[in-house]
C-alpha cells in the first residue's frame, strides 16, 4: 500500500471533491502508477485531518470518473487508463468504422434481423389480445404462471426439466444473478467462482459486499482439486459458466461436471449456473443442476440467444421453501418484471419463433467465427468445435494485456484485457477477450479483425508498456 499523501493546497469546492481532484493530478501526473493500492478510508482520513465520510465520498467520486476501483477484501487501487469503471456501452458502428467494437459481448445480428421482425408480428398478435389490459397490471413478483411456464419450458431447452413453481421470471441474467447471490448470501460472504469470471458478478459482488475467491481453471473450466482446496475458505456458494465460460469460451465436459457435482456435495456447495450461450452449443453436456437437484440454482437467459431488449432471463431455485424467499428478494430488486416483454418472450417460447432465432444465431455465430479463423490464420486462438460469440486471445510473451489493448484501440479497434475478469490479488494473463458480435455487419467485423492482426504482427510500440 502506498504512503500517499495529497496536496490539497490552491484547491477550492467541497472537501470531498478536493480529494477526488487531487488524486486524479497525482495519477496524471505520474506520482501514483496504475495498480498502486491506496490508503484506507480510514488511514487517509486521519492523514489528511478529515472525516472518514469525507474520504469515502471522494472515493466513490474519483470511481465515479474511472480514476480507481476496489474490490471486498482486497481494497482501493487506481485503475489502469484503458480499463473500464463498469460494463461500458458498446462503441456505434459509424460510417467509417473509426472504431470497431470488439470488447462486449453482444449477440452476433444475422442479417434481415430476424428478431426485429419477430417482434412485430408479436406486438400485432399481442394488441388483439383479451388480455392486454392484464399486462398493465401489477404482476406477481416471481411472474405470473402462464410466464413462470414459458420460463419453465425454456429450461427445457438447456437440459433442465423443472416444475413452473420453482421459476423466477427476471429482468435479464443480471438481475436474476442478483435475486439469486441475494437470497444465498449475506454481506462478507464469500462466494466462489472461476478465477477469469464474467465482470458484472465483480460489480454485483461489490455492490452486495462479498468476497469473491477465484477458482483455478485449465482449457475444460474449473479444477476439480482447486475447487475442493477452495471448499476450505468457508464458502458456501459457487457461482460457474460451464457452457462456453465468459471469458474464456470453455466448455466443461460431462465428466468434468460429475467431479465438480461430487465435490460440491461434499462440501454442502450450493452453485449457480448460468447459461447465457449454451444453446448455441449443438451438442450440451448435462447441467451441473441436472447433478445437484438438491443445491442447484440454474440461470438460463435470453439476451444472448433471442433479444438483449428484452430484458428476461429465468431462474430456477431447488425444490424447497427457498421460492418465497427469491420472490421478496425479486420485489426488492426490481418490484417486477415488465409483464409485456415477458408476454412477447412467453409467446415465443411456446410457438416455436425462439427456437428458429436461436438456429439463426447460432449460424450466424458460425459463420463470423469461420471469418475470425480466416483473418487471424495461425493468430487463431486454438479453435475447438464449438461456435461461440467470443474468442480468449492469449497474446505473446512481448506483450501486456493493457498494453496490447491500449495500442488495439489507437489502431481503431476495442478488445477487453485480462485484468477485467481476473478475479482477487491473482495476476491476470497476458490475454483480451475478442467479441465477434458486437459489429452489425460482417464487413465491419472483418475490418475490426484486420486491425487486430496488424496490432499483433506489429508488436509492440515503444514505452507502449509502461503507464
């Protein structure tokens, strides 16, 4: 931890804005590198001769502008310039493509927008319907049954045979993860998950002020024997992606699965699993919950598969009292879930336009990835078989990950570095997450790509490294 004072002196406004102002010209300035862990709230406040309110304020101002971050546990460090405060909005295609987004993880648009079109015919179907004024109501905060059943079909899907009364219906696959670390933990707890996770469970963990504790990983997910040493830690939570994990696009084979199951069970382990891509897996594994009915809690969404806008993703909880329980915990996230996208994807669900959009994803996701081989050759992260949104590109050993995606983005091209997803004081790997979907048209995905290529061929520039 540095022994960082700040000069308050000439500075005028607010006490708390003082402080926020002058760390932000100590990080310009070059006296507090990227990576340096800051002092305690209360430390700096008895240093500087302020309330430790005062300095919580600045802190949270100074995160605020994307000058620091911190996580449970670990504490408040200043952020490397290129890494984002939060889930950034993603970079609109422009008619020059003066910056192609490849950083988030958005669903890859199959031309003719399949789901648009969809939802028109949906929104005329659902004016003629006896029950439009219903959907201006109140709703159940768990969903009404005729959605709680969509939700329980959906699952059908994905594997999961589940009985209506155990589905939440939520506003997306965030939300349902927060209904669910809600109703599993309590403030300090700590939950495990993979040691490169999805970042909205680090933004979701700060907010509900848990600790997260990263399990080690090889190309198949997570380590059976670093999962039972994790057990040890005291967690009673593990949060996975077996299918095609964000960021790494592993798939966890069944067998994998069954030595996870075991050592969750043996350690009285509750997971929750969410599967945000795995429809677009021709051939899936069973669900970790098919192996644990007892202490299972499955997320299955539908932004990455039928329409992000939307907003609907489903949570099943095991058989038990715990469905009251998730039910006020969804009341006190989000009221409920708007009754009319839920009705659309309900109707989709059941007639059968979900499962065509699913087939037109997935072979859209097919084709841009065939276009990723053929523009990166031999850069080509190790392929496997499976069509995926997004690629793990583990860079050579010349390059940093904020380095390379500093230099990606001055070439016209946005990436998302390792230190996004690495979870606690584990150093993150020289890698960037490379999304295929976010660019409307293949075109400008091929272009994106192209640039990419040049970044890695043309190594990196000089003092590119150093922040």
């Amino acid at each position: 931890m540095t022994i960082w004072t700040p000069n308050l002196r000439g500075r005028e406004g607010p006490l708390y804005r003082i402080l926020a102002d002058a760390l932000g010209a100590d990080i310009e300035e070059g006296r507090l590198a990227a990576g340096t862990r800051l002092p305690t709230h209360r430390e700096l406040a008895e240093k500087v001769g302020v309330t430790v309110g005062t300095v919580t304020r600045a802190y949270a101002e100074a995160e605020r502008r994307g000058l620091i971050g911190g996580e449970v546990g670990r504490g408040t460090f200043v952020r490397h310039r290129d890494a984002p405060r939060q889930l950034p909005p993603p970079a609109q295609d422009s008619g020059d493509d003066s910056l192609v987004d490849l950083g988030l993880n958005w669903p890859a648009t199959p031309p003719g927008d399949p789901a648009g079109s969809a939802l028109k015919k949906s929104l005329d179907a659902v004016q003629r319907s006896p029950r439009l004024a219903e959907l201006l109501d109140y709703q159940p905060p768990a969903g009404n049954p005729a959605h709680r059943e969509a939700g329980a079909e959906w699952m059908s899907r994905f594997g999961l045979e589940v009985e209506p009364s155990r589905v939440m219906v939520c506003s997306g696959g965030q939300h349902a993860m927060e209904v669910a670390l809600s109703t599993l933990t309590r403030p300090g707890d700590t939950v495990l998950c993979e040691a490169l996770t999805y970042p909205g469970l680090k933004v979701l963990a700060n907010r509900l002020h848990l600790r997260l504790h990263g399990v080690a990983m090889d190309e198949h997910g997570l380590l059976p024997d670093a999962l039972e040493t994790a057990c040890r830690t005291g967690a009673k939570v593990l949060f996975c992606l077996p299918n095609l994990q964000n960021p790494t696009g592993a798939v966890m084979p069944e067998e994998r699965r069954r030595r996870i199951a075991t050592v969750a069970r043996r350690h009285g382990l509750t997971v929750v699993e969410d599967d945000a891509y795995g429809l677009l897996l021709d051939k899936r594994p069973p669900p970790l919950c098919t192996l644990l009915p007892e202490s299972g809690w499955f997320i299955a969404g539908v932004s990455k598969l039928l329409a992000p806008g939307l907003r609907i993703g489903y949570l099943a909880a095991p058989a038990g009292p715990s469905t009251e329980r998730l039910a006020e915990e969804a009341a006190l996230a989000a009221r409920m879930t708007p009754a009319l996208t839920a009705d659309i994807t309900a109707r989709w669900v059941r007639d059968g336009t979900a499962d065509e959009l699913v087939v037109r994803r997935r072979r859209e996701a097919h084709e841009r990835l065939e276009l990723a081989k053929d523009v990166l050759g031999d850069l080509m992260p190790r392929p496997g078989k499976a069509t995926t949104y997004h690629l793990w590109l583990k860079l050579p050993s010349t390059w940093r990950a904020e380095a390379f995606t500093s230099q990606a983005r001055r070439r016209g091209v946005l990436v998302m570095p390792a230190e996004l997803f690495t979870v606690g004081p584990a150093t993150a790997p020289a890698a960037v997450r490379v999304c295929l979907g976010t660019p409307r048209t293949r075109a400008s995905l091929e272009k994106g790509l192209h640039r990419l290529r040049e970044t890695l061929e043309g190594g990196p520039e000089p003092l590119a490294s150093i922040v």
